[in-house]
C-alpha cells in the first residue's frame, strides 16, 4: 500500500489544511517563490479550508506581477477492497 509522504511532495505544492492560516501561507509561498525561483505553484485544499485557499490566491495574484491562476476543481474517490 502506497501513500504520500512529504518525500513525495513536489517542491511547488502546498496544501492547505483547517488550521492554516492565510498569511503564514502567503508568506511561506512568496518565500519558496523567491529562494526556488519557482514559476508555479500548486495549492490543494478540501473542505473548510477551500475558503482560505481562495483568500491566499487572490492576494497572491495581486502582489505578485505577471501571477494568474488556473482552476482545476474535481473529486477523488478511493476505494478498498477487502477479501
């Protein structure tokens, strides 16, 4: 059985959890953009959370030049099988 660890994880993805806070995200994003020279970034949310996922984007399109989005909203669904 495989999951994700944070070995897994890709440098430029960040998820954002219940207890996240929308101004510790923004700056750990705006941190890792600079000292990674990263031009992309991933955010994953689920649930409550979705809300401050869309505060940490739109502040982070209008202190960013040239930052856009692109929105990808879809369902995951797993399923086990016991024998």
């Amino acid at each position: 059985m495989s999951s994700a660890t944070p070995k897994d994880k890709a440098p430029n993805d960040i998820r954002i959890g219940g207890g996240s806070r929308p101004r510790a995200v923004i700056q750990y994003a705006s941190s890792i953009m600079k000292e990674k020279n990263l031009r992309e970034l991933k955010f994953s949310a689920v649930g409550n959370s979705i809300p401050a996922l869309v505060d940490v984007v739109e502040v982070l399109k209008i202190t960013t030049p040239g930052f856009h989005q692109t929105s990808k909203i879809g369902r995951y669904f797993i399923f086990l099988i016991f024998f």
